[in-house]
C-alpha cells in the first residue's frame, strides 16, 4: 500500500487530524537510555504515596513484560482491583510490530481476564 492509499484508508476510517508535525518510526527497536528518564510527577517527600506515584514507581521498575505483568497484578493502590475478577493484561506477540490499545475493560473482559472479549473482540 503506497502512502496516498494508507492515508486515504486513515481519512475514511475516520482520522481528521495529526498528532506529531514529524513521522514516528514506533517499529525501530530503541536502547534504554543509560540514565533513568526525570520522574513525571513533581519531586517532593510525598510523591511516592499517591496511587499514581506508586504505579509509577512499580511500572519503571519492570524490566521485562513478564515483570510489568507481575506489578500490575500485585500493585494494591487501584479500587477496581478489589471488584474485579481477573486482572485484564496485554495479550499476542510482544515482538509484533503492531499494538492495538482498546478502552477499558468490560464485564466480558473481567470475566474471561483477555482483552478484546466479547462484542468488543468481535
């Protein structure tokens, strides 16, 4: 598919606008940076108490797709975990060069603990 027909398939899917004034190459395999990135909430002697600083902080401090899964699983400072069923998770190839982000989960979602379940994956 030549770039006129890609951004024609976009237009008719219903995009209307860019994001970035520059492309993005998201397939390119990055290395970490040496340095830890700057922390994206304020520095202050509370910032690891919210629920958000936590997430964070667990969040960066997975090295692995397996780490982030085990964090999140176990990560206490969000109320739906406590009505929840099963934590709903990436799922695929994590080499694929393609990511699909959906909304938040369903009941369906809850129920089976797979992403894109029900009517939703249909």
């Amino acid at each position: 598919m030549d770039a006129l027909a890609a951004l024609r398939l976009q237009v008719e899917w219903g995009a209307d606008e860019a994001l970035d004034e520059a492309p993005v190459d998201r397939i390119q395999v990055r290395r970490a940076p040496s340095t830890p990135p700057p922390s994206p909430l304020p520095q202050g002697e509370g910032e690891h108490r919210t629920p958000a600083g936590r997430a964070v902080q667990v969040a960066a401090g997975a090295r692995s797709i397996e780490e982030l899964r085990a964090a999140i699983g176990s990560f206490d400072g969000c109320a739906l975990r406590d009505t929840a069923s099963h934590t709903v998770f990436a799922a695929g190839d994590p080499s694929a060069g393609l990511l699909l982000i959906g909304d938040a989960p369903g009941p369906e979602e809850d129920r089976s603990g797979a992403p894109f379940a029900g009517a939703a994956g249909a």
